[in-house]
C-alpha cells in the first residue's frame, strides 16, 4: 500500500468516527425544545432514551439519523473505492464515534443504531432480518438492552453466514464480530443489571434505564 492509499484510507475511518460521534439525539432534543436525554435513565444519547426525553416521534428522527450515521460511513469508504476492509473499519469507527463521541466528552449512546445503519449497507437482508428480532424481543420483554444484544447477536451470525454462503470478502467477518462485540461492550451495565434482576423495563414509572 502506497502513501497516498493509506492516507486515503485513515482519512475515511477518522471522518467515520467523527460522523459517528455527531450528539443526533441532544441535537434533536434542543431543536424540541425538550429535555437533554442524557438528563434521563441511563444518561445515554441513544433513541431509547430519546423517548423517554421526548417521546417517540423524536425517538424515530435521532434513530434514524444515528442509522444513517453508520450507513453514511461504509458508503463512503465504498465512493472512494477503499475496499471491505476499509468499508468494514469504517463502520465499527461510526460506532466508537457514537458510543464515545468527541463531541460528549467522549460518552454518547450504545452504538445499535450506527452498527445497523453498516449492516443495512454491508448486508441488507440481514439487516431486515434482525427487525422482527428486535421487536419479538422488545415487545415480549419491555427489556431495550436485551433486545439489542439479541438482535445484534443475530445480525452478527447472519452476517458470517451470508459471507460463508456467497464468498464475501473475508473483511465481512470482522464486521460480523467485531459490531456485536462493541455492543455488547457498551452495554456493560444494563447486562450487569439483567443478570442481577434489576434492569429496568422500558416505560418503567420508576425511571428506565
């Protein structure tokens, strides 16, 4: 790899990372008018805390924007011609970005949404697929975190396999490992607290986390 290339390259995944770090969810509560939702619950950025600052029509906009947030990053790399693997780096930075975002002091949200938004790109199937996973799990528990981790668990197997069944670039692996493994890092504390029987359901009168 030239120079150039490789200038090219860490270019793409520091812009990732800071795209990837943009406070959608407190940029969206002040344009409301409403509560920081880092100010609720966990005190995280993400959309579910978003709802519980502001409801959730708000909840859907920051979504949205933290999806595209991670989407935004692989296709980038992709337009520059980088490669899976810089695709790939791209990606996982959008979600560090989100979850330790250099506009927060280095705190933000999960990475859920980020680390879709690379997977709709990456793999739009699995990404589909992982939906109704997301929502069986959410509506039959009320439980945000373990929804998350179960749905990103999910993508993440249905993404090797995909890759496994159709050749894709070995890169694809990384991704498959490497987003669910981050969120499940950041989610430290709520798996903590699920195991001890103490996390809170969304819509809790005695204040989610």
């Amino acid at each position: 790899m030239d120079a150039p290339t490789l200038a090219r390259d860490i270019a793409i995944v520091v812009a990732a990372f800071l795209i990837g770090g943009i406070p959608w969810g407190v940029i969206v509560a002040r344009l409301a008018g409403g509560p920081d939702p880092r100010s609720i619950g966990s005190g995280h950025t993400g959309g579910a805390n978003v709802a519980r600052a502001l409801g959730l029509r708000f909840a859907v906009v920051s979504g949205l924007l933290d999806v595209a947030k991670g989407g935004a990053a692989v296709l980038i790399a992709r337009a520059f011609g980088a490669g899976a693997a810089v695709e790939v780096l791209a990606g996982l930075a959008a979600i560090v970005g989100h979850s330790r975002s250099p506009f927060l002091g280095f705190h933000g949200g999960r990475g859920v949404s980020p680390a879709f938004g690379g997977l709709l790109v990456i793999e739009p199937l699995v990404a589909i697929a992982i939906v109704p996973i997301f929502a069986i799990v959410f509506l039959a528990s009320r439980y945000s975190s373990l929804a998350s981790l179960t749905a990103s668990a999910a993508g993440g197997i249905g993404l090797a396999l995909i890759a496994a069944l159709t050749g894709q670039p070995p890169a694809y692996y990384v991704f498959a490992a490497g987003g669910p493994v981050l969120i499940w890092l950041f989610h430290h504390d709520n798996i903590a607290r699920l195991l001890a029987g103490t996390e809170r359901r969304f819509g809790s009168s005695r204040g989610a986390r």
